[in-house]
C-alpha cells in the first residue's frame, strides 16, 4: 500500500508547464504551477496566493452561500457578488411595494442594510493534504465497503480535532482524484451577512436569460454584501450588537482596465467537472440526457413565460424559478453541441483503445471494460432517475405536501405553517398545473412499463388522462388552500398522507427509494472504484500530462488572458464590452432590454460610450465560480466572474482553448453603477484603490 501511496504521490507532483489554459489548481500546491503562472505575466508568488502562516489572497475569498464564491473588498468586511448569486435573498426582501429586484437596493448607511436568514459565508483557515491519516489502517485486502468505514471513521476523527476551540469552524475532508488522494479544509462560518447593495435587474440581469451563457454580455451581475462579527471579530449569529467584520485580507481594486492579452487569474470555487471519465459517460450526457432534459425544460419555460408575460406579479413570483430552470437548460444545448463539435466521444474511444493496449499486463488491465458494462447498466435507471427528477419531482404542489407532512412529523408545525406562508408567496396555481399535465405525460409517454411506479399506472388508468388526473387532484387536495394548512394540526398527519398529492409523492419517492436507488448506488460505488483505479492509470498512461482534480466545490486558482474567440466561420468576437453596446440592445418594449431611465440620460450626457462592461478569458471556471474574484498580475481586483461563454459550456468535460471563456463583469462598470445608479459612492471611502 505504502508503495503505491508514494508512487501516486509522486505521480501528483510532477507537473509540466501547460499547454493551454485548461486546469483548476489546488492553491495549496500552486507552487507547482507558479512557473508557468509568471512565465505567461503573473508577478505574485506562490505566497501571496495561498499560506497558512500570513494573510495571503486565499483570505479574500470566501464561498458565498452554498454554491457561489465571493471576495472581500474592505477592512470592514464589504464582499461583493454576483447580483445572480444574492438574487434570492434579494428577492426575499422584495414585494410589489418594496421591489429591490426591479428598482435595485442601496443602504444609504449600515443601519439600513438588510440581514439575511440562511445566508453564510466561509472563509478557508486552511487545506491539508491528510491521505495517509484517511487511510491508516487500511489494507489492499479490505473490501471497498470496510475501505470506506475506514475513511469515514478517520475523518470524523481529523474533523473534531480541526474545528476544536475555534468560533465558527467547520470542516470537510474531501476526496479528489476518485478517492486517489484527501484533503482537509476548514472553514471559519460567518452567519450575520447583511445586503448592502443591488443594481436594479434591468442592469444585474440586463440580457436575462436571453444573453445568459453568451457573449457579447453586458450583465452588471454584482451585488454587494458586508459580513458582521461579534466584538472580538468571531463568527456570531445575527445581532445589533455585532459590528463589521475585519478579515486578514481584502482586495485593492485596479481601475487600470483590461486589454487583449492580459494575463487574469480567478480564485474561486468551482463547484464540479468530469474531465476524465471514459466515452460512455460524455456519449450518454451529450446524446440523451442533455437533449431530453433540454426538450423537458423548454415545456416548462413556455408555460412559465407565457403567465409571466400577463402579469407583474407573477413576474415577481416566477422569475427567481424561471431563471434556475432556464440556467441548466441553456447551459446543456452549448454543452452537448460543444462535446459534438470537438469529437469528444470519437476521441475518448481512440483514447480507450490505446489504453486497452497498454494496459495489459498491469493492475489496470480491463478497467476500461468494467467501466463500460456498468454504464450499460446504469442506462435505464439513470434515465429513469433523470426523467423523474424533471418531471414528477418538479411539480411544486407534490413537494408543498410532502414538506408540509415532514415538518409536521417531526414535530415541528409552526415551520410547517412558515414553510407553507413562504410557498404560498410565491406559487401561481394555473402555472403548476399546467407543468403538472406535461410533466406527467412526458413521463408516461417516455418510460417503459416496468420503470413506473404501480400507484402511477393504476390512476393513469382510472382517470383516462393527465388532465383528469390533474383536476382531481388539485380540487381535491387541500394543500392548494394555505387557510386550510395553517388550521391543521398533528392530529392530521393521517389525513396529510391520504390526501392526493402525498399519495402520489409518495408513491413516486417509494419507487425511487426501492426500485431506482439502490441499484443506482451500487453501480455508482463500482463506478467510483473503477474511476479510482482508471484516474491512477491515465496518470501512469500519460506520464507528462499535466493533471488537475476535478472540480468539487474546493477553492481553485484557474490562470489565462483576456482574449476574444471566434465562434463561427468569419465571425471574431473581441473580449471587452462598452456600455455603447448596451445602448443598442436597449428596448423599453423587450423586458431583458429594458433598461432604467437613469442610464439612459446618464448616456446621453456623452462620455459614456467607451465605458467597460464585460470582459472574457481563457480561465477554465465552471459553476460555483461565480461571484469570483479576477485578479490581474498583480493579483489586484479587476472584475468579478460571472458565467462562461455558451460555445465553451463543455469544458466540465472538455476543454476547448479556441473557444471556451469565462465571462467577468469589468470592476470598473460595478464602481461606475454603485456611484452613479446607486448614489452610494460612499462605499468607495472603505475600499482601496492602487491606481
Ligand atoms: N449562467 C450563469 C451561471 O450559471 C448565470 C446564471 C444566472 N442568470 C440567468 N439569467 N439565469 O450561473
Ligand atoms: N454562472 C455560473 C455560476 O453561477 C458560472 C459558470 O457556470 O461559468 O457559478
């Protein structure tokens, strides 16, 4: 074991210098990478990147939320965002009176800025590779179950003494390289993050979901957030009494620009790739699963559009929900097409072969061909699992009722009655229902007789249609009717589970539970395992390729420059935006294009037309990144990422150096709204600027 140990962990320390821009890299060792980092204009050190003994850039960053990153601009704990990534908590302060998404939101001073319930913020204390401590007491004659009650047992361990005596911590062991190597990462949490600022969405989410993923943007994606500790600076729920956090590090911002060429590096947390799974897996993402999930979603978003187009406040209500709908659904036509374009699946294939060959004889000889047998297995179960999930279990009424009776039997009815005044705030009946008939149909047209539930089959029957299925149910249901949840009681529980709704929530969840889960969880495990092996192959295989982890929601350091693409045959899309283009796609009769009036006269003032917007590079970020610090040579703030571009959306796979981007938001267009949109040019007195 220790033999193979050493000899994988030597294999994870040579890195050659890259070729293109492709990779994510752990801060910890970006040593490794600190060569080519300067080589192609970088000017830091690996120090002042990541260190555990001073403050270094790693403490400016934090993950926002549960999925977004976020980057720390002041001494007095200003972060800022995406406008997308703060989006719901703004919406949660936002009503028809109070619309802080549509007129965006300014605190004028700190009593004015707005707590946020759920909301955290984790800064890294620090990363540890601790793969020997994770596998001591491992042997190769363990079976993989008892190899992962050994990880289990020894992380739980390293994870109680990491967040002893500390206020706030919080820690993970992860596995990166399929279980080839474990971090330690701790987390200190600050859970009193309150709303300082958001652009109106006529600027935040200019383009909507109509430029989402696609360039050239001119999205003012930022909102701006402070994070407050207690008086001696530690983590502490909300409270008047706590004051503005003072944190190790904050960027200084540069307002020198951008130009072609640049180098820019992004320091953030990219949520999740798959980069080197075998060509069964891209072949099923990019022939089946994309283009049904795709074709799934475009049903819903009509009938979202379609009612939102009628009214304000359904608007209000459904654009939250939209957006995530729309988000994934968009980001998969660039995928699949991408994974088409660049071969992928050939390429894999001729990849796999050659493997075969080299493999013979070594540990690594037929784990291609298990790899293969089991994704044939796993075909109708993830395809059922996958058609459930964007279907049945989309349906918003089913997951009210299930929710409401959860609560209840945990005892805990008044957050049932909470749970269902928030639903309630934001839920368009007509909506549902609708989705509810294309949601069932597409399921019932689409699986084969024994991939559905009997309860299922057995109503399809009896009522003859979707449609009567689903007028049944919701005339009959009495989770349609907020007055009548708020009177129930846990004498109910009973009656909550024969009502109609659970009946088929339950129903579906049943199955899933018996017939789709477990079977997926194993051949999952024996997936994962292959992987293991297969990973450690590719790296014996390809000696000098340079490799980096998969993405897993760990802080990452992508590097690249500025620079423009060509997506088609003639045409060349040059990497910096202008507010010039904003006024072209300005449209007071297209929502996405409406911008406020305020912008409009600030324009025709003149001297606006060369003000930066947006700005892409050739840094490989995916989901999770947004909200990311960009940092030029200097590792000054320059921008903050926001999305890649829709050509490159298949480089959680693939990456693809001609055309995959990341998109930033250009530091300048944020001061620029906060001073001139917002009026809160005050905030410019905490933040530093080097030029
Ligand atoms: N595509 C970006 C990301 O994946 C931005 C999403 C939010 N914007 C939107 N119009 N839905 O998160
Ligand atoms: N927009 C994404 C995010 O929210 C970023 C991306 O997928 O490039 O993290």
């Amino acid at each position: 074991m220790k033999k193979i140990l050493v000899a994988v962990l030597f294999l994870f320390t040579i890195v050659p210098f890259a070729k293109a821009d492709e990779g994510m890299w752990l801060p910890l060792l970006i040593g490794q990478r600190i060569g080519d980092m300067q080589a192609k204009g970088c000017r830091l050190t690996a120090e002042d990147i990541y260190s555990v003994n001073q403050a270094s850039l790693k403490d400016a960053v934090v993950l926002f939320g549960g999925g977004c990153t976020g980057e720390l601009v002041s001494n007095e704990g200003l972060l800022f965002t995406n406008h997308h990534c703060g989006y719901s908590y703004i919406q949660k302060h936002s009503s028809v009176e109070h619309d802080y998404l549509k007129d965006g939101f300014w605190a004028m001073n700190r009593s004015q800025e707005l707590p946020n319930k759920g909301l955290t913020v984790s800064f890294l204390d620090r990363m540890e590779d601790v793969t020997e401590q994770v596998l001591k007491g491992y042997n190769a004659s363990m079976t993989e179950k008892q190899r992962d009650s050994v990880i289990r047992v020894n992380s739980k361990e390293l994870i109680k003494k990491a967040v002893e005596g500390g206020k706030g911590l919080k820690a993970n062991v992860e596995a990166l390289y399929y279980g080839n190597q474990f971090f330690l990462f701790v987390f200190r949490v600050f859970t009193d993050v309150r709303l300082v600022g958001a652009p109106p969405s006529s600027i935040g989410k200019f383009g909507g979901d109509t430029d989402n993923w696609m360039w050239p943007r001119h999205t003012g994606d930022f909102s701006i957030f402070r994070i407050y500790a207690d008086k001696d600076n530690n983590p502490a729920s909300y409270s008047e009494d706590n004051v503005p956090y003072t944190p190790k590090k904050f960027f200084k911002i540069s307002r020198a620009g951008v130009k072609e060429g640049d180098f820019t590096f992004v320091y953030g947390c990219p949520g999740s790739t798959k980069e080197y799974v075998v060509s069964d897996d891209v072949e099923y993402v990019a022939l089946v699963s994309d283009p049904e999930k795709i074709a799934l979603r475009t049903a819903r978003l009509d009938i979202m559009k379609k009612y939102m187009a009628q009214s304000q406040k359904v608007r209000i209500q459904y654009s939250s929900k939209a957006a995530n709908v729309s988000n994934a659904w968009k980001k998969w036509q660039g995928e699949s097409k991408g994974i088409l374009k660049m071969k992928t699946i050939e390429k894999k294939k001729e990849y796999e072969k050659r493997f075969k060959e080299w493999a013979k004889g070594t540990e690594y000889d037929k784990v291609v061909e298990q790899l293969e047998a089991l994704y044939k297995a796993k075909k109708p179960y993830n395809y059922a699992y996958e058609y459930y999930s964007e279907t049945i279990r989309t349906i918003e009424l089913l997951q009210l009722a299930y929710r409401v009776k959860s609560l209840f039997q945990l005892k805990d009815p008044k957050g049932a009655k909470a749970l269902a005044e928030t639903f309630f705030k934001d839920y368009y009946q007509p909506i549902d229902m609708e989705c509810f008939v294309a949601s069932v149909k597409a399921f019932d047209s689409k699986m084969t007789d024994e991939f559905k539930p009997e309860f299922f089959k057995e109503k399809m029957k009896e009522f003859g249609s979707a449609e009567e299925y689903c007028n049944y149910l919701y005339n009959n249901s009495l989770f349609t009717d907020l007055n009548k949840i708020l009177s129930l009681t846990e004498d109910d529980i009973q009656k909550m589970a024969e009502d109609p709704a659970n009946q088929l929530y339950d129903a579906f969840n049943n199955w899933y539970q018996k017939s789709l889960r477990p079977v997926l969880l194993s051949i999952n495990s024996e997936i994962n395992l292959c992987y293991r092996k297969y990973m450690r192959g590719q790296m014996e295989f390809e000696k000098e390729r340079q490799f980096y982890p998969d993405a897993n929601l760990t802080l990452r350091v992508a590097y690249g420059n500025v620079k423009g693409y060509s997506p088609a045959d003639a045409i060349y899309y040059d990497p910096v935006s202008t507010l010039k283009g904003i006024m072209e796609k300005d449209n007071p009769d297209i929502f996405d294009y409406n911008i406020p009036q305020k912008l409009r006269d600030i324009y025709a003032e003149g001297g606006h037309e060369k003000q930066p917007v947006c700005f892409i590079a050739t840094n490989h970020t995916t989901g999770g990144n947004s909200g990311s610090p960009v940092l030029n040579a200097e590792g000054n703030l320059i921008g903050i990422n926001f999305d890649r571009v829709w050509e490159g959306t298949m480089s959680d796979i693939v990456y693809d150096p001609e055309v995959c981007r990341n998109i930033s938001l250009d530091i300048r267009y944020l001061l620029f709204n906060i001073e001139q949109i917002g009026g809160a040019g005050y905030l410019f007195n905490e933040m530093v600027f080097v030029d």
